[in-house]
C-alpha cells in the first residue's frame, strides 16, 4: 500500500510506509540526541507557525525555505486538522534528515498521542496505510517525543516556542534541565509550553479556557521571564488567527499561524523572518 501525492513541482510521487519508516528512523537518531532548548546563532532566521497537514500551504513555505536559505525553525504543530499531514512531515523529515542544523523542528501539542490519537493523524494514517499504520503510529509518536521545545537564538535574543511560557519558571535556564518525553500531568512544565497563550489584557496568569493545568499569561509574567532571561524577544505558534500573525505585549510577542486552510476557514497564513535586527511577517498568500 502506497499514497500517490503531487508533489510541488506538480510530479508525482509515492510515499511507502518503508520509505516513511527510513525517514523515521534516521531522525530519530539526530533528535534523540538533540537538547530539550537547542541554542542557536544566525543574522537571519526563518520562522514557520502551525501548518496542521495543510499541503497547500506547506508547498508554499517549503518554496520560501528554499528562496530564503536560512536557519529555519519549525514551531510545532505539523500533523491534524487538515487532510495531509503525512505529505508534510514527510517532506519536513527529508528536509531536517538533509541538514539537521539547518533545520530545528520544535515540538507542538499536537505531537503527543493524546491529541493526534482524535484530531486526524491517526485517522490519516489508517486510511492510508491501513496495514501498517499502527507501527507508524507508535513510531511517530516516539519521534515527536524526541522533538525539542525551545530553541534561543543567542545573538540575537530570540526566544522561539510552540505556546507559552510556563507560570512557576523564572528563566529559560530553568528549563534546560527538563527532561523530553510524554506529556502528562506530572509534567506541567512541558505541558505548559506547548500549550499556555498570551493575553494582553491580564498581568499575571489565569486558567485557559483550553483545559486544566494550562494557563494564559499576562505582561507582567512575560516580561519576568524575558528580563531573567536576558531576552528580547519571543516567536511562537498554537493560537488561531484569521489574520496569520499578532503582536502582543509592546510587540515583543510575536504570535504566527501558517496554514491557510484550517477546519474550514481560510486562513491569511503568515510566517516570519528575523534578518539584520528585522523582524518581518511574510504574507504567504503573497507568494502563490
Ligand atoms: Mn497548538
């Protein structure tokens, strides 16, 4: 059983669950070995928010990638929702296995098990690979546990995570002794990073309406962390916006949302560079 995709250049091609197994099993051995915060250093960085398994959006950003040239970090949140994510980890796997520091693929809350198991991965998988999508299944999900969840890019103090910034730390040297893995409750700090949200109109923290044990945080929250941190400013994902970007907290929270098709709506997706002290928000309908 194979899936018959078309591929950017309008070409054809397969993807086997063989093929998809290779590709597994070579980034599981770069990312294993991977830190939990990568720190980085580059003038000029590329920023790519959710794509969840929105093809038409990836073949556009992967094209951007490829123009562009530069370090690039993924913020998590490639598979659900849409109706290809095999299509894009693969090609986010083959783009990572070719140049593993190029390419820094962070972890989002939908790479863990408790949510790709309902919100369409393990569907896809089933449907596409119906004989081997189990094995699949698990192996992926090991994978994303490997993945990292903050990256810095030391020089110039950009701090880069899927959702937000967990409640109970103080600075990002709290975090680098947080071990990967599964997320459960008895790990509120991964938990939190992948999952919590900015909100302008609070200082400190409250529940988020997202679930238990995950929190919005205000101002004054945000800017004890980045102050202890000795960073400037913080790129992440995870929130909906119909608009592809927001500015939060005097524009030192820059927020991105890559897909351009997501359950339904069309999305103005956006993602984001960071190049000699410049940050831009690329207009991805811009470049059709
Ligand atoms: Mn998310």
């Amino acid at each position: 059983m194979s899936v018959l995709t078309i591929g950017i250049y309008g070409a054809l091609f397969v993807i086997t669950p063989e093929y998809v197994r290779s590709l597994i099993e070579e980034l599981m051995d770069i990312l294993s070995k991977e830190k939990n915060v990568q720190d980085l250093n580059s003038n000029c960085t590329l920023f790519i928010g959710d794509i969840h398994g929105d093809y038409s959006s990836w073949s556009i950003i992967r094209r951007i990638i490829e123009e562009k040239n530069a370090l690039t970090i993924f913020l998590g949140d490639y598979v659900d929702r849409g109706a290809n994510s095999l299509e894009v980890i693969t090609e986010i796997m083959e783009m990572k296995n070719s140049d593993p520091r190029k390419f820094i693929l962070l972890r989002g809350n939908h790479e863990t098990r408790d949510i790709n198991e309902y919100y369409g991965f393990l569907w896809e998988l089933r449907r596409k690979f119906p004989s081997s999508f189990a094995t699949l299944y698990t192996m992926f999900n090991e994978l994303f546990s490997q993945m990292p969840a903050v990256a810095v890019i030391d020089n110039i103090r950009v701090l880069c995570l899927h959702g937000g910034i967990p409640i109970q730390v103080k600075s990002v040297d709290d975090l680098r002794d947080l071990p990967k893995g599964q997320i459960d409750v008895d790990d509120p700090i991964l938990l939190q990073i992948l999952w919590n949200d900015p909100d302008d109109s609070i200082e400190n923290y409250a529940p988020s309406p997202r679930g238990p044990g995950i929190y919005i945080f205000g101002r004054k929250i945000f800017e004890n962390f980045m102050r202890n941190s000795e960073l400037q400013y913080l790129i992440r994902g995870h929130t909906y916006l119909p608009e592809g970007f927001r500015y939060f907290f005097n524009r030192k929270l820059l927020s991105i949302f890559s897909p351009l098709n997501y359950v339904g709506s069309k999305v103005k997706g956006k993602i984001a560079m960071f190049c000699n002290d410049d940050l831009e928000v690329i207009d991805l309908l811009k470049h059709k």
